[in-house]
C-alpha cells in the first residue's frame, strides 16, 4: 500500500513539474517571412512566472511592458531595400535566470511601383529660404519619429479614413522628371473636411503646420510606433492630449504640398517608414 501511494505522488509530482515548465516558456507567435517596407506583429504569450520580457531588433532594445492577461503584442517592420534576413532576439527573466531565444524572418523581394507627376514649378524648385524651412521641419520629424518611450499604448488599430488608396506606400516619384525618394506613407481619398480618426491609442505629441504636410498630427503609441497624418485643414485634438482608437483627430483637407484633400498617412517603427495596409487587412 505505502508503494502504491509513494508511486502515485512520484507520478503526480512529475505532472505537476511538466505542467509547470509548459506554461512558463514564452510562446512566442512571429511571422517568418515579411515583404519589403512592411509592418508586422509579434506576440509572446507568456505565464506569471516570467518576471521581465525584452527584444532586440534591427539593433534596437525593447523592454516589453508585462500584464495579468499574460500576452503582449510589438510592432516591427521589414526595410524597404532589406535584403538579408533580420534576426529577433527575445529574452526573458525567469527565476533570476535569464532565457534566450532567436528567430529570422526573410524578406520578400518586393517591386514598387513608379508614379509620374507633374506639378506647379513653385511645389518642386524651392528658393534658399524654404529650403531651410524644410531642413528644419525635416530634423524636427526625425527627431520626435526615432524616439523610443518605455510606455506602450497601442491596442485596437482602426482605419485612419475609409476613402481608397490612391498613392501606395513605396512608389517610386518622379517629379517634374526628376526622380525623387520613395513614398513614405499611404495616401488615402477623403472629401474636404471628412474625419480623420486616431489609428490607435496613443498621446499627441506633434500639431503643426508644415511646408509639405500642412496641418500635421504626429501621436506616439510607445516603443517606438508612431502615427502620422498630413495636409488636414482643421485640427480636433491638442498637444500632449492622449487619444483613443477611433478618435477624430482633425478633417481632412489639402494644406502643404498637396493638389487636392486627402490623407496622408504614415506610420514609424524605430524610426523607419513602414507600410501600415497588412494592420488593416489583419483588422
């Protein structure tokens, strides 16, 4: 009898360590392969044993913010030109003991298309003043969109607008015959005035008017994702305010560089332009 019992405990003993070593690793959900330019989603699903997540991507550090729902999700993105396979290094503390783990994702070669426009010569050929004034906003752009706050914000993602596509992320500009960068965001069709919504949650932390965005909105969603929206005519929110999924943030319009309204929308991962249209299509 006392065998019999020994056995059984033994046994339930070993279930119960099998059991709790299943739910301690990191489950980590990451696609292996991502086209050029684009933004996608990692998740970890992790239990309450784990005490700190972090990652290192594209040479950055993340430190993940961990929760009682026990899963946290990060958005990277794919180089527009990236050849090579990135790698994701994960880690996570465990028991003050520090595990590792190491995934690749390999780009798909992507051909972007070439738009041709012609424009008034004043929206092309800029005098030394306006030169400065767009050297300066530029510096300024890159200096809030590369930053990194240990917060994270992002929860749902919604449509910014519901108007079509009508400049994709990544198409090659010719302006006036001369070719010019790739296109850093997605212009979407909306009527004068139409709302533009918040992609997420996040906190505002750019409104102003700009050379060749006009009325510009950036908002930070933390770990180094942020939101922009170019050329609205009116302004709905406030600097520092922070803004749910679906907010208006301001109308539609075509303030800056533009010929008519629309929405440019652009969205920043670590400091790189991405192509955000996988998100909605995911959501």
């Amino acid at each position: 009898m006392e065998v019999k019992k020994l056995k059984f405990v033994s046994i339930w003993f070993i279930l119960l360590c099998w059991i709790s070593l299943a739910f301690a690793k990191v489950k980590i959900t990451c696609p292996t392969q991502v086209s050029q330019g684009d933004v996608f989603e990692v998740v970890f699903d992790y239990s309450d044993t784990v005490d700190a997540l972090w990652i290192e991507y594209d040479k950055k550090v993340l430190t993940l913010p961990l929760n009682k729902k026990g899963q946290t999700k990060v958005l990277l993105g794919m180089n527009i030109g990236e050849q090579k396979i990135k790698v994701l290094k994960i880690f996570y503390l465990e028991k003050d003991i520090i595990k590792k783990e190491r995934y690749e994702i390999s780009p798909i070669i992507k051909r972007f298309a070439v738009q041709y426009l012609t424009l008034p010569k004043k929206m092309v050929y800029f005098d030394s003043y306006t030169l400065k004034r767009i050297q300066k906003e530029k510096k300024e752009l890159n200096f809030i969109l590369t930053r990194i706050t240990p917060y994270q914000l992002l929860n749902k993602i919604i449509r910014p607008v519901q108007g079509k596509v009508i400049s994709p992320f990544g198409v090659k500009r010719v302006l006036n015959g001369n070719i010019r960068s790739y296109h850093r965001g997605v212009d979407f069709r909306a009527k004068l005035n139409t709302p533009i919504r918040s992609f997420s949650k996040g906190k505002v932390v750019l409104i102003k008017e700009m050379f060749f965005g006009g009325n510009t909105v950036v908002v930070d969603h933390g770990l180094g994702v942020y939101s922009l929206y170019m050329h609205l005519n009116r302004f709905k929110v406030k600097k520092g305010q922070i803004v749910q999924a679906g907010q208006i943030i301001g109308l539609a319009g075509k303030t800056g560089r533009a010929t008519g309204p629309h929405l440019h929308f652009g969205l920043f991962v670590l400091g790189r332009a991405v192509n955000p249209i996988p998100l909605f299509k995911s959501n």
